[in-house]
C-alpha cells in the first residue's frame, strides 16, 4: 500500500531546507540518507524553537525510532518543505507524524518516536503536564489510519 501523506497545510510546523549537491547519489536523486536530516530539520524547528522550546530543562530529545516511506524522487536543485505535527504523547515520549515535499509535490512520509531524557541520567525524563498539552495541541491527523483507530494525542 503506498504511503498516504497529509497536505503541507494540515501540518502545525513548517520547516525548510535546501538541497545540496553533495546530497546527490551515482543515480543522480538525493540519497535516502539525507531524508533522516530532512526529518531532523523538521523535529528540531518543532522541539527547540529558542521562543517556546518544548524541552525540558536539563533534558533533550532523543529519537527512538524512525520509519520512512519514500514517495518520489527528488533531484538537486532545489528546496523542500518539511511539515511535522504529533500524532500522540505519552508519559515520557512522543509520536511525530512528517511529509518532505518538494515544488508542491509529497516525495517522503515519516514516523519516529522521541524520548525526553535528563541530560545527566541519560533515562527517560516524564514530560511536565504543560509540555504534554503544548505538544497535544500541534496534533496533526493521519490520512492513512482510520481515525477511530487512530490513538490521539492527550
């Protein structure tokens, strides 16, 4: 079953990077590779915005898991448009829901699973119930799950 990709409008965080040659492979499209950054790129816009981070202090998030559905092949030059939103939160982690797109088109899908850890312990640190709700509110719906299935965000 192709990977189903919400438009870049349903998605609450917006993130943009540029493409690099050097982010070429012998086929002459992007590597799968740098499509992690991509995600990077759109976690860290979400997690760490310097006015209104997410993080704890003392902590950081870490990934835990990531899964990524290539849709299209993408080609330098050029720019893509990463959005990112949460499909669920949990007592110490959270499930992000990204599309990588490209001249308006969707050329990847990606799901990971984030743990906020103490900086010092290196074990998983419980979101505060601020955090929890802040994050619950940049919820973004999943076209391929069948929403009553879908777990929500609280």
């Amino acid at each position: 079953m192709p990977a189903t990709v919400p438009p870049l409008t349903a998605f609450p965080s917006v993130a943009r990077d540029v493409l690099r040659f050097r982010d070429t492979d012998g086929l002459g499209h992007v590597n799968n590779a740098v499509f992690a950054t991509f995600c990077e790129t759109g976690r860290t816009v979400l997690l760490y915005d310097p006015a209104a981070p997410l993080v704890a202090d003392g902590c950081d998030f870490v990934i835990a898991r990531l899964e990524l559905d290539f849709v299209a092949e993408l080609h330098w030059p050029g720019e893509v448009l990463i959005g990112t939103g949460v499909r669920s939160v949990g007592r110490s982690s959270l499930r992000l829901l990204q599309g990588v797109f490209a001249a308006g088109k969707a050329v990847a899908r990606a799901e990971s699973v984030l743990v906020q850890i103490d900086r010092l312990t290196r074990k998983a640190s419980p979101l505060a119930q601020d955090t929890a709700e802040r994050l619950a509110a940049l919820s973004v719906a999943d076209p391929g799950e069948d929403e009553e299935a879908a777990p929500s965000a609280r």
